[in-house]
C-alpha cells in the first residue's frame, strides 16, 4: 500500500476500524483487527490514533458524516445505510 493511500483490499477494513472509533460497530467486525493495523501505520500519523485528526489540517474521521470515507462505508460496512 502507497504511504497516504489505502488499496481498494486495505480501504475497507480501514473504514471497519474507523466505524469503531465513533462508537459504532461495522457488518464485518473480524476486519477491525486488520483494519487497525493499516491505519495505525499508514492514517493514523495524520489523523491520530483516535481518528480526530488536526483540526484544519486533517478531518475528524469520527464525525457524522464521516469525511473522506462516506461512499466507502455506506458501500462496504454499514447496513442500510
């Protein structure tokens, strides 16, 4: 995986782990373990380990909506949504 970029594989499981960071839980939750060990080493520098990221700089991941990761979580992770 590019450094700033996640895969079309590694984007998914990204958004599980993210999806955990505001309080819910994803459709495929045995993608958290993964999922955290690719934003841990590839988004969490920017955005912390606790998805708030820096405000101005980087997006609060954990914010409804859920910026940068929308499309991806409503396609991959949540259901009816």
């Amino acid at each position: 995986m590019q450094a700033g970029f996640a895969d079309k594989d590694a984007a998914p499981k990204i958004a599980a782990y993210v999806i955990t960071l505001s309080g819910r839980m994803p459709t495929h939750p045995e993608w958290i373990s993964q999922g955290r060990t690719f934003y841990v080493s590839n988004c969490g520098g920017c955005h912390g380990e606790d998805g708030k990221g820096v405000h101005g700089t980087f997006p609060d991941l954990t914010r409804d909506p859920l910026l940068g990761i929308e499309r991806r979580i409503r396609e991959a992770v949540l259901p009816g949504e």
